[in-house]
C-alpha cells in the first residue's frame, strides 16, 4: 500500500521521515499524472509545487494556520493531503472536485479562485483580522513569479511593506507564466536566482561587520553604498525597500532545506518575502521540457505526452464543437489576415497569447504583437495610447479577465471614443474550470458603456465577418465570442455583410419571435425546427447587436407578440434586457416577453456541453421552456403542451 493512502489530513505526514516524505512526493506525481493524463486539466504548475505543498503542511498547523494559494491549479498536492485523496478522480468534472481553491471543499481553502495576484491582499486581510482578535495563527500566501506582476499583486506589496504585518509570502518562481513570463520583474527575479551567492554573502559580511565597533552604523552605511549601486549586485533589495525581509532564493524541490528554512522563517515578525525557485513539470520528462504545453493539457498519453485526441487551437479539452472551426481558430487566423492588409493593426494579449489565438500572429508579426504579461488593466491603456497614436490595437482577452480592466474600458477607451477592438474569447459557459472562469457578466457590463459597440457573432465565419467590419470602425468595439465552435448544428456558411446595429433575420414565423445572440443562435434555430413540430410557428434572428441595437428588428418582433430574447449570459442587464428598454423606449406596447440566460447565481464546473444541459440552454430544454410560456402567454393558441422537466 502506497503511503499516499494513508494521508488523510495534513498532521498525517508530520511523522513522516525526510526519506519517507520523498516517497510521499513522487507518489503524488503518480496520482497527478495518471488523473490529469485522463481527465485533461493543468499539470506542470502543480508537478512543479509538490515538495512546496509538503513542507509547507509539515511546517504548519493548517487549517489553523492559514496556508492561502494564489488560483490553487498549481496546488493538487495540497488537496491531496488535506482529505480530498478520494474525490481527486473526479477533478474539474460535474459535481466534483473543483480545478481550484474552493471554499465549498473544506476549511483547507478559504475562497473559491482562478484569477491571478489576488492572494497577497487576501492574505494581508486574513493576517490583520487575526491580529485584531488576538490570534496567533500564521499566515502564508503562496504566489506565482508572472501573477507577482499583477496590479493587484503590486498594490498588496505595497501596503503590506506599510502596514508590517506579520504575513509569509512565498514566491513560487519557476521562470514561466503559461508562457515564458514578461517584463523587468521577471528579469529581477531571474537575477535573483542566478546570483544567490551575493546574498549570502551580503548577510556574512554584516553580521560580521555588526560585531566591531560603530558595527550597525558601518552596515547602515554599507547599505547606503549598496543603494548606490543597486542596480548591479543588490538581491531582494526591491522587497527589502518595499519593507519586506527578503530571503532566499532556495531550492524548492530540496525538502530538508524547504523544511529547515520554513521552522526558522515561523520564528520571524513582520513580513516576510521567500524566494523558492522551481521546475515547472518536474518529474515528468514531458512537461520540464515543454512546461507552456503542459500548463493545462488535454488528455494525453503518459509513455509519449502525445494528446489522445486532435487538439483545438485555444481551446481545453473537447471543445472543438461542430463544424470542425473554434471560434479562437478563426480569430487566430483572421487577425493575421487583416494584420496583412492593416500595418498598423497590433495584437495585445495579457499572458494568454496560446488560449486567445494571438500566437500565430505573434510568430507573423513580432513586432506588432505585444504580451504585456498578466496585466489586463495595463493591457487596456496600452491600448488606448496605442489607438490615440494612430495604431489599430485588437485587444484579445477572456471575458472573465476583462472584468479586472472596467475602469479602463470605461476611462482609457469609451469616454476617449478610441478604436480598439476588444476579442473577447471564452465570453458564456467555459466549462471544466468553472465559476471563477464563465464569461457570463460581460454584455451586462459594457452594454451600459457609452461610445462602446457591442456585437457577438453566431459562428466562427460570422467572427471573421465582423472582425473585418470592426477594424474599419471610428469607435470601441467589443466581439464576444464562446469557448470551442458552434454547439448544434451545421455551419449556415458565408455570412451576410455586418452592417452597425443591423441583425440577420435567419427564419420567418408568424406565432413567436426568437431573438439569438451569437451562441445561440444555433439552438434558437434547431429549437425552432422542433416547435414547429409542435405547432409553434417561430422567427428567428441573429441579433448580431448588443449594441447598437437593431430598433427595427424589435419592432417587428413586438410586432410578433410573443418575444423570446436567448444569449448565453446573465439575464440580469444582458441582452434581453436591451430589448426590454427597447420595447419602452420605442412605447410599442404590450409583446409578452421571456428573456432567456443565465439566472442569478454562479455556475459549477463540468463540461460545456452538460453545464448547457444542466442551464436548460441546450435546444432541447429550449423547446421545452419556449413551448410551455408560449402556452401559458397565448392561452387561445391550438397548442400542445409540452411539460417542463423538473430543473
Ligand atoms: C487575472 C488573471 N489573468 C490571467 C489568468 C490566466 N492565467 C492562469 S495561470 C497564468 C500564469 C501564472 O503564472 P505564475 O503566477 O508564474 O504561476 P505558475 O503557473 O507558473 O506556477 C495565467 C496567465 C488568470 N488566471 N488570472
């Protein structure tokens, strides 16, 4: 029997022998490896943490002590020892375990997460609530080299360095984002790591200077002399500076270092910054060796690290959908299309340039692509000096993202009327990593911006389409667009030409008006074909416009009676709450209306397909809701009813 089996909570491995815990971290690798090689999922980040996991929960007293991961994909081993071993089979699949920190797993995690550098603020919150009740517990926060540069990240550094809390913070650096990393952070810390030698050095030298007479003024000067030159030879200084106590680098796969350093650093007051360097994908051949595709993969075969099915270019796993094309495949090719006739078009991606398509581009046009690592609010303004500058900037970036960059879209771009084309990719239901990853609040949030264009195509050619007509455009756009390609279907082929705030009407039907925003238009239509059947004559059109929207489209489908508004978003602020105000505004009176989405609430994890099913937005469930209010809202109609499942 493995040792692994019989770890069912943190203090289990506290007995453990140095010999025996090595064991324990090339089991987990195991379990990693034979989970994630089936199931699909990310890898090399957490192959990477393993021995980090185990000292830190040797060390400490979790979940008393508060041990917080910034994200938690690179921290499986942790659940593995903290008594989610038996669930780890069922990672990021419908009801059960989640791919990150989860509050609903047990007291292990305290938030549910998946955006990047919030960890140090949480932390610092978590360290000042204990010290207002009197506590003594200790608290870690874990992050990341690339989500060390995050606004938020930064801003934590900054008020922890004032406020002197006691508070741990680890940095994880294993020299790569998904991506390699970006910027002069990246570069300080890679300096770091390869000159370790002075910092040792630098602390012999003062405590040995600090023995003589007039020591501590003499190493007070030393440092006034080391600020001088600090550009060349100062490890941690930065940190230091910040008001942090800067310690390391140190081997993170080391366990009698990682252990011994942690026992003395638990000693210490005020904050501490602990530089641990690793491998991303150690112990695995495969992913050492390519650590970017081994960030997240689909499943793969372990002897070969081949994936066992096609992969999607931007896309997880099964995700391609119908019609062979993802969305992200046609924005990936497009862009360079364009990048062709467009000089000046520039490409931006906030550490996402693989899942958002823009690698290509990058390969095509270096200089005109620019990863500005993970920092979406920057990757925002950037845009805008670039846009006021006469440049073409194409924003490409996940619609959960987006949401850190509000301020700027609403400040650096709409009030300033730039023309930046925002690409958001990954805009409804993602899938596997869940509700910290759904794209469901963005038309909600723009649709309210003024200046701003708002348009969401149905399929990757209509994607295509509207990229081409965005680019000719004197103001904001903004393209939403889903994970993977069309969800049923076959592909309706070339589309019409995009005109501003003009829909496509795709079917005429006299009994009920659907009105489909981008995903689901496919439903919309293959719902219409099965009320028919039911004796339900139904319009349907591509709405194409969040915004402007098509006031004539809205007229004649109040015109209709019966509207039923579809978007693959939250119902609250979207889509059909446009055509609602429209409806007032334009004082047509009286079309009964059923707004069609996502309720209010957050959505698990599990695949796109079955989170569609289970949100009743696949066109089965569709007919069923559509069939059964249009029932209830034309009581006079010669109508079937067909019975609502229990939801
Ligand atoms: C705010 C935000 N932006 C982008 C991402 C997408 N993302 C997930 S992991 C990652 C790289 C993180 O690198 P690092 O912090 O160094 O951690 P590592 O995986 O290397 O351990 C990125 C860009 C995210 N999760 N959150």
């Amino acid at each position: 029997m493995s040792l692994l089996q019989h770890i069912d909570r943190p203090s289990d491995i506290k007995a453990l022998t140095f010999p025996e815990l090595s064991t324990l971290a090339r089991e987990i690798r195991e379990e990693l490896l034979k989970t994630i090689s089936a199931l699909g999922g990310h890898l090399a980040s957490s192959l990477g943490a393993v021995e980090l996991c185990l000292a830190l929960h040797y060390v400490f007293e979790a979940p008393d002590d508060r041990l917080v991961w910034d994200m938690g994909y690179q921290a499986f081993a942790h659940k593995l020892i903290t008594g989610r071993r038996d669930r780890f089979h069922t990672l990021k699949q419908l009801g059960g375990l989640s791919g990150f920190n989860n509050k609903d797993e047990g007291p292990h995690d305290l938030f549910t997460t998946g955006h990047g550098g919030t960890v140090l603020s949480t932390a610092l919150g978590l360290a000042m609530a204990d010290d207002q009740l009197k506590g003594s517990r200790h608290v870690v926060a874990i992050i990341g080299d690339a989500s060390l540069g995050e606004g938020m990240a930064l801003e934590a550094l900054n008020h922890i360095g004032h406020l002197k809390p006691n508070l741990l913070v680890i940095l994880n650096d294993n020299k790569m984002s998904i991506a390699p990393p970006v910027g002069g952070l990246s570069r300080y810390l890679n300096r770091l790591i390869t000159n370790p030698i002075y910092n040792r050095l630098r602390l012999d030298l003062e405590q040995l200077v600090k023995r003589l007479p007039h020591g501590t003024s003499l190493v007070r000067m030393g440092r006034k002399v080391e600020e001088s030159i600090k550009g060349f030879l100062v490890p941690g200084l930065v940190f230091e500076e910040l008001g942090f106590r800067y310690l390391g680098p140190i081997d993170g796969h080391n366990l009698r270092e990682l252990i011994t350093m942690l026992k003395n650093v638990k000693r210490l007051k005020g904050p501490i910054l602990l530089h641990i360097s690793t491998v991303k994908g150690k112990g695995y051949r495969f992913a050492e060796e390519d650590p970017e595709r081994f960030h997240k993969i689909e499943p793969f075969d372990l002897a070969t690290g081949q994936l066992k099915a096609r992969p999607a270019r931007g896309s997880g796993p099964g995700a391609r959908g119908r019609g062979g094309t993802t969305f992200s495949e046609a924005f990936s090719d497009e862009l360079i299309r364009l990048g062709e006739i467009h000089r000046r078009l520039v490409a931006i991606t906030a550490a996402m340039p693989e899942g958002t398509g823009v690698s290509a581009f990058a390969a095509r046009f270096p200089h005109r692509c620019l990863d500005v690592g993970m920092a979406e609010q920057h990757a925002l303004g950037i845009a805008a000096g670039l846009a006021r500058g006469g440049a073409r900037p194409v924003v490409a970036i996940y619609s959960t993202f987006l949401q850190r960059a509000y301020d700027q879209i609403m400040h650096e771009l709409c009030l300033q009327e730039l023309p930046v084309i925002l690409a958001i990719d990954r805009a409804g239901l993602v899938g596997e990593d869940g509700p910290t990853h759904h794209g469901l609040f963005d038309i909600a949030y723009l649709r309210v911006l003024p200046s701003l264009m708002l348009v969401s195509p149905k399929d990757p050619a209509e994607l295509r389409a509207m990229l081409q007509w965005a680019i000719e455009q004197a103001r904001p756009v903004a393209i939403r667009y889903p994970r993977g390609g069309i969800v049923c279907g076959e592909p309706l082929g070339r589309p019409s030409r995009v005109v501003a705030g003009k829909s496509e009407p795709l079917r005429s039907g006299k009994d009920l008006a659907l009105l489909a925003l981008g995903s689901m238009v496919y439903p919309a239509l293959d719902a219409a074909e099965r009320l028919a059947r039911e004796g339900l004559d139904a319009m349907v059109v591509n709405a194409r416009f969040v915004k402007p929207l098509d006031l004539d489209m809205v007229r004649q489908a109040a015109q209709v009676g019966c509207v039923v508004t579809l978007e693959e978003a939250q119902v609250a602020g979207g889509f059909g709450s446009a055509v609602s105000e429209a409806f007032e505004a334009l004082e047509v009176s009286g079309p009964a209306h059923l707004r069609i989405g996502l309720p209010d609430g957050f959505v698990e994890h599990g695949k796109r397909s079955e989170l569609l099913e289970r949100c009743r937005l696949d066109p089965e469930s569709l007919t069923q809701r559509i069939a059964r209010w249009s029932h209830a809202t034309r009581p006079s109609a010669d109508l079937r009813l067909v019975a609502e499942p229990s939801a």
